[in-house]
C-alpha cells in the first residue's frame, strides 16, 4: 500500500496538498467531537450522581413517615431503596471522575498537540510554496529578458550585414572604381591649443595640465540622486592657481582660462546646467579623463555610488523589476561604465548579463525544488505518522471511555458490550488506506524547472532533460547517465553478500535529500565519475537512476501510447494469448524513439539478468515491477482513475517474461528501417554481372544444409553487415556482472569478467552484456565464437560451470556471487539441451562446406546444439 509521501503530489504540489491537509484538518475536527462526546457525558453522569444524591436529604425533610415506625419490614424495604439511591448516586460520580481522568484530560492535550502539529506542517509546506512559486515566476520574468535580449541581438546583427552591404554586389556590371584623393589628416592632439588669449604647443599643455593635476587639491562632492564625482575642483581653487601659476593678472582674465580649459575637454561643470566657468567656491568642476591622458597622469577611479543599497543576495535584488530600474539608471548615470561601446556590443553584454541572470534564478529555483520536495516528502511522512496515532488514538478513547462505565455500572453492561463492539470495529489500517484510496491525487513524479538556453538546452544539465536531446548532447543511443549508473551497480554486485543483498538494493527506500546530494554532483551534463559515486551507497546510485527516470519531461514509455497499452490489457483473458500480446506490444513500442527503445532495453537487460542470476522469486519481481512502474510508463495526467490502474506494472511483468521475444523484433525492426533510409538515401550503384548468382546461392545452400542438416534453429547471434550500429548503453562488456570460472575447468586462464562484445559487431540495438544481442542474428547462421564467447563470458555475477564429470541432469543450483570457487550452472547451456551425438562442430560456408574439426582440450562445459522446437 503507498504511504503519503507517494500519494498527495500534483504538478503545483499545492493541489496534493490541499487535498491531504483538508482530510488532517477534519481529523482535527473529529478529535473534537470524540472530545464533546466525552466530555458532556461526564457532565451528565456528574449532574446524574447529584441529583440521585439528593434524593435522601429531600425525604429526610419530610417529618413524620418511615421515621417514626422502626420495626416495620417496609421501612427496610425504604431504606433499601434509598441507600441503593445513595450508591447509584456515588456510582454515578465516580464514572464522571473516571471519564474525566481517563479520557477527557489526557485526550484534550493530546488533541490540542495534534492540532498544533497539523498547522505547523500546514504553514511550513505553504510559505515553501509560495517562494518556490514565486521563484518560479522570477524565472519566467528573467526567461523572457534574456529571450528578449537575444532577439535584439540577433536583429541587429541582420541590420548591420544589411547596413554594410556594398549594393554593387548584386549588379552584373561589377564594381566601378571610383578615384579617391587621400588627405592626411593630422592628430588632433598635436594641434597647438589657444588657452587664455595665448597659444600653447602640445608640450606646453601636458606640462601645464601635469603641474595642475598635481598641484590642484582634487576631492569628491556629492550631487543629490547622481551620486558622487571624483576628480572635482571648485571655480574659486582653480581660480587661484591659474593666478599663481600662470599669470593671470585678474580674475577675469583666469575665468577665461579656466573657460577654455572647459571648451577644450579638460574640465566639466557638475551639479548645474550648463558648461561656463566661474569663480565660485560653490561651483564645481570635474578634471576628465582626457586632462589625464593629455598629461600623462593616471587617473583615480571609482564606481559610481548610487544614493541607495541593495543587499547582494536579497530576493528583492534579484526582482526583475529592480533590474529594469537599475538597468535604466545605469544608462542614464553621466558616467559611462564601458566608454567607446558600440550599440551591439551593448546588446551582446545585456544579452550575457541577462543569461546569467536567468541562469542563477534556474539553479536557485532548483535548489528551491529539490528542498521542496525533501520538506515535502518529511512532512508527509510525518502526518501520515500522526494520522495513524489519531486513529489508534481515538480507539483508545472508546475503549478507556466505555472500561470507565462498565467498571461501575454492571447494569449497563449491554450498553458497554455494544461501546466496545463499537471499538473494535474501529480498524486504524483500514481507515487509513480508505483515506488513501478515496484521496490520493498522484504519485511523487517531480517537475524539473530546467535551463531553458536560447541556443542549446541540453549543455549544462543532466537531470530533466529530454532523453533524446540528452542522448544527443551526449552523442550516444543511451545517455551517459544510465550507462555509467548501470556500469557501476554491475562492478558492484559482487562485493554485496548474498543474492537478498544484492536484489534489495533496488526496493530500499533512501531518503530523498541523500539522492539530492548525489543528483547536485552528477547534474552537469558530464560525464559521471566513478569516484563521485563509490562515495555513496548502493542503494543511493540505484535510487538516483530512479529520480532520472522520474524528472523526464516524458516517461520512458511515452505517455502518448499509455492508451493503446491500456486497450491491450484491458482484453478479456479468454480473447488475448501471450504471443498475441507480445505482438501488439512490439507493435506499439517500435513507435518509441530509438533513444527510448535503446534505454528501455538496456534498463529490461540490466534487472531480468539481475532476477535470473539471483533467482528472485514471484514476490521480489512484483515488487521490483511495482517500484519500476512509475519510472517506465505514467499517463499524460494523473487522475482517480489511473492511480488505480496497474497497467504500467503488467507492461513490466511482460517485459521481464518476454524480453529477448520483444527486443528482437524491435532491434530487427529498427535494423530494417535503418538500412531502407541508408539505401533511399545512397545514390544506385553501377550494375555488376550476377550471371553466376543463382549457381553461388544454390552452392551456399547446399553447404549449410551439409552443416546443419535438417536441424532447425533459431537466427545465428553474429553480427549482420548492417553498417549502423548503436553506441553501447553501459560500457564495455567486461562491466557486466563478472563470471569466475573454476580453474579445473579450462586449461588456458583467462579473464573471470568475459566479454561478449570484444570480437562480436552488435547490431543496431544491442546492449553490452545483453544475452539477447548473442542469441540471433540477421543472416539465420550460427557463428561460432559469438556461441564460445556466449558460453565463456556470460555474466553470471561469478557463478561457476557444471562440473565436466557431473551425471546427465545433475546441476546445482548455487549462490550467484558467493562462492567462486564453485562449478559454474551455466544458464544459457541448459536453455538448449543438445543431443549426445552432437557437438560444437561448423561448416565454414566460404569453404565450400568442409567440416573443420577443432582441437580437442579440457573443456569445463561441453556444449552441443539441439534441434530447437518450433
């Protein structure tokens, strides 16, 4: 049965939660009217107990009566009943204390925690939401810019290759020379320069400008909203040492100085409209950069400071709308950042500072998921915790309040046995998966905000990218990802001890910040080390094979033929067969993509080899199918009816039975389909002379007849000539759970880690280590090395051969890793029994048909053929 943490997710999380939260909110109320209940009984049996206690003391007031007749036996029938009056009424009060002491104060705190506790994970769960949402929509803001951006950028490149464009290009007549008469044209700064009605050379004016700049006190002012000006002199100080230094015999005449000091370029007026000099302490003016550079003086620099502050890593800073503000600003400061920018330059820098913007806003909205989902994944299992104490909780209550009548009340024993029929009806389970059946929104299937760049998605990030466009990106069939997760779960299975340690690494449940962990390390689109994942544990790579799966924009099967799988398992039994199934599935999942059916095949290779070489029994592989489900296959929209649908389970149960059935049409298929395009696309090749054709066919034909007699037997698994071939999905085969041989079986060492790959070319979809990829081939003959190295390197996680001295029939069965030293059961020896009188003997077709004897030497398994069943 799924927990909460498997059942309260929607696409906004917030709808899930909703859902949940309200049904926690009415256990809240429920507590309540248990509580009522309880409580206004004791109210009532106190009120009971009083009033039954006043009956004595009322017919003790009244003179005269039983009171004055000792002996009469009806007066000890009156004081009987008016001492059971008496008891009843002390019966009564004591229920009343005992409801108060057992149930209604301890229920009440209680009552009152559960409640702070909802609310509490209620309001955390809501303000996480709300900044991840919010996040979110700083990221579409930032997406937007930077779209924006790049569209300005790109225009304008168009503009420019139009703009500068010769129109002669195009004319047919060429291009007409045109005479040009060249002017040398002198630099500006070798001019002399008239200062102060007196003409100065170029040397007499950096001398001058040296000895001012050095000379001249220059400070900071300040100017309200523009910020602050560096370099700054007032009129009154320049004023006085034109006076002192130049000669100015009046304060008009160094007003005219300091006048063409400005006219020039050397000095600007800050603060005021205008560009006139004057003599005023409260007037300043601002030395330029070209007064620097005219004198040979470096100038002092700094930022522009801006009358208000933002922190660096507020959220407000990185608003959108603070940016527009800011960006405007800076265009509009009188001092230029980048000096000498042309207008695409400009875009191009906006476009970049905008891409790393957005850029951080995706990583922080990630980050923001991912703690997200691990808040959300440990309250869920928080308040299902809590749920299910409420519920025992309150079967407590029932129980305590009805023990506390039936311990002073024998005569209500009735009422009690029906209280405590009540409680036992009462099933905390029960209730709790009726909660989950009737509730549920969907199972966790997490929504990957991915960095969306304008150029290339799939650069930067490995997790939620499309399959295809990942497996692209990584220039392979099967995405680097899998196939170093798969490569190291197979180095790995030997070191875990025993077949249980090794099959359960698949069903533990592993906290979600720990696969997070991993996931942040591996999420770069890069290769994944090995070294980053030998530091974690096994259960923790598999666990983040499955997050992969899960954050595909698309399940592996696409969501789009989840219908048609629905209609094939939704046929009567009793109108539908196994082949006819497995028909159709290969009908339905050649529409897949070659990426997908590559990872689909190499994912169905990795566990049915796992479930054979540990042999798993039916309970492990329908909870392995189960875990897998949501990985494989999930519907376009969750909904009441697909939580309860198992299809996507029984598509695993089938691709677990008839593995090797489906992928080899699939592969065939796609082989087929790769060839037709390479020969559309080929241009037709010149005719040869096939007059001897028909001889040469008849002359194979006799030959393999020779060979193999009338024996029939499945296609050969070497490799087709195909030229397309499928880059492999885990490495080399050398990676595939390990075989240890015993050394009595061969006389020859050789590597316990078989390949199956290193002489054999795989077709188009086969996977390193598949038994599928070296059970048949394209041309129907058998090869014989792919058959020995079948034989010799099938990965069997170490498991040792059939002794060669062993009776017909006597294989033991054995642990698959844990005893190396054991003769080996080989599974794919035993999958065709072969006669006595064969062996493994070939016919060489390009021989002409003459049977090669091999050398005879110690052979640990002797294997034959037999004629296969058709």
């Amino acid at each position: 049965m799924p927990g909460f943490a498997d059942s309260f997710w929607s696409s906004d999380y917030a709808g899930g939660l909703g859902v949940l939260f309200g049904k926690l909110q009415q256990g809240v109320l429920e507590n309540q009217q248990v509580l009522t209940i309880a409580r206004m009984r004791a109210e009532a049996e106190d009120l009971y107990g009083m009033r039954l206690g006043d009956i004595g003391p009322a017919t003790d007031k009244m003179s005269g009566g039983f009171s004055r007749d000792d002996g009469a036996s009806l007066k000890k029938a009156y004081d009987g009943v008016r001492s059971e009056m008496e008891e009843a009424s002390k019966n009564h009060r004591r229920i009343a204390s005992s409801i108060r002491e057992l149930v209604v104060n301890p229920f009440s705190r209680w009552c009152d925690a559960h409640e702070n506790r909802v609310q509490s994970s209620q309001d955390d769960l809501q303000s996480r939401i709300k900044y991840h949402d919010k996040q979110a929509e700083t990221v579409r803001k930032l997406r937007s810019n930077y779209f924006n951006k790049c569209r300005l950028v790109e225009d304008i490149e168009e503009e420019n290759k139009l703009a500068f464009q010769d129109p002669s290009e195009g004319s047919p007549k060429g291009k007409q020379i045109i005479p040009e008469i060249k002017v040398e044209e002198n630099d500006e700064d070798e001019e002399p320069l008239e200062i102060g009605d007196e003409i100065y050379q170029p040397e007499q004016v950096k001398k001058m400008l040296e000895h001012a700049l050095s000379t001249v006190a220059l400070g900071e002012t300040k100017v309200p909203i523009l910020g602050t000006y560096q370099n700054t002199t007032s009129g009154a100080g320049i004023v006085e040492y034109l006076q002192k230094n130049l000669g100015a015999t009046t304060i008009s005449h160094a007003e005219r100085v300091g006048q063409d000091l400005v006219d020039h370029g050397f000095l600007r007026l800050i603060g005021n409209v205008g560009n006139t000099f004057a003599n005023s302490s409260k007037m300043f003016y601002q030395w330029r950069p070209r007064a620097f550079q005219y004198a040979g003086v470096p100038e002092k620099k700094q930022p522009l400071n801006r009358t208000f502050s933002l922190a660096p890593n507020s959220d407000f800073a990185e608003s959108p709308v603070v940016g527009a503000v800011g960006e405007y600003l800076s265009g509009w400061s009188l001092v230029n950042q980048h000096p000498n920018e042309t207008p695409a330059q400009r875009l191009r820098r906006e476009a970049s500072e905008a891409d790393e913007r957005y850029k951080a806003s995706v990583r922080k909205l990630d980050q923001l998921r991912c703690q997200l989902e691990e808040a959300i994944i440990d309250h869920l299992k928080f308040m299902e915790r809590c749920e299910l104490d409420r519920l025992k909780a309150i079967k407590s209550v029932i129980l305590d309040f009805s023990g506390a009548i039936s311990n002073a009340i024998p005569s209500l024993q009735s009422t009690v046995d029906k209280m405590m029929l009540y409680q036992e009806t009462v099933q905390p389970l029960g209730d709790l998966r009726y909660l989950l059946e009737n509730y549920r929104t969907g199972g966790f299937a997490p929504k990957v905000q991915i960095y969306d760049n304008y150029y290339n998605s799939a650069d930067e990030q490995t997790f939620g990218v499309d399959l295809e466009a990942r497996a692209r990106a990584d220039k392979k069939r099967v995405p680097n990802a899998i196939t170093s997760i798969l490569t190291f779960l197979d180095n790995h299975y030997p070191d875990l001890e025993g077949d249980e340690a090794r099959r359960g690494i698949w069903l533990v449940d592993v906290p979600l910040h720990i696969t997070h962990r991993l996931r942040d390390e591996i999420n770069n689109a890069k290769p994944v080390p090995t070294e980053t994942l030998q530091r974690y544990d096994i259960p923790v790579v598999a666990s983040v094979l499955k997050l992969y799966l899960l954050e595909l924009p698309d399940s592996l099967v696409s969501s789009h033929v989840y219908e048609i799988v629905k209609t094939i398992y939704n046929t009567p039994a009793s109108e539908s067969t196994d082949s006819a199934r497995v028909s159709v599935l290969q009908n339905t999942l050649i529409q897949l993509r070659l990426s997908n059916i590559a990872t689909l095949d190499a994912l169905m290779t990795h566990f049915t080899r796992l479930i054979e070489l540990t042999s798993a029994d039916e309970a492990y592989i329908a909870a392995l199918a189960q875990t897998l489900a949501p990985c494989i296959l999930r519907p376009r929209a969750e909904n009441s009816l697909t939580l309860e649908e198992k299809h996507s389970y029984r598509l695993i149960r089938d691709l677990f039975v008839h593995k090797s059935q489906i992928f080899s049409e699939l592969k065939r298929a796609s082989s087929l389909s790769h060839s037709a395009n390479n020969a559309n696309n080929r241009p037709r090749a010149i005719s040869t002379d096939e007059s001897n054709r028909k001889a040469n066919m008849e002359a194979r034909t006799r030959a393999i007849l020779a060979a193999g007699g009338s024996r029939s037997r499945a296609t050969s698994p070497a490799p087709s000539p195909r030229g397309h071939r499928r880059d492999r999905s885990s490495g080399g085969p050398e990676t595939r759970f390990p075989i240890q041989t015993s050394p009595a079986l061969t006389s020859e060492p050789r590597n316990s880690r078989g390949s199956l790959g290193s002489t054999v070319t795989r077709a188009s979809l086969d996977i390193p280590g598949s038994i599928d990829s070296i059970s048949t081939g394209s041309d129907g003959q058998t090869a014989p090395s792919a058959l020995q190295q079948a034989t010799n390197g099938v990965s069997d996680f170490g498991t040792g051969a059939a002794d060669a001295g062993a009776d017909e029939g006597g294989l033991e069965k054995r642990n698959s890793l844990g005893r190396p030293s054991h003769p080996v059961v080989g599974r794919l020896a035993t999958a065709r029994k072969p006669p006595a009188s064969s062996s493994l003997n070939r016919v060489s077709v390009g021989g002409g048909g003459k049977l090669e004897q091999p050398e005879s030497r110690p052979q640990g398994v002797s294997l034959t053929d037999k004629v296969m069943d058709d």
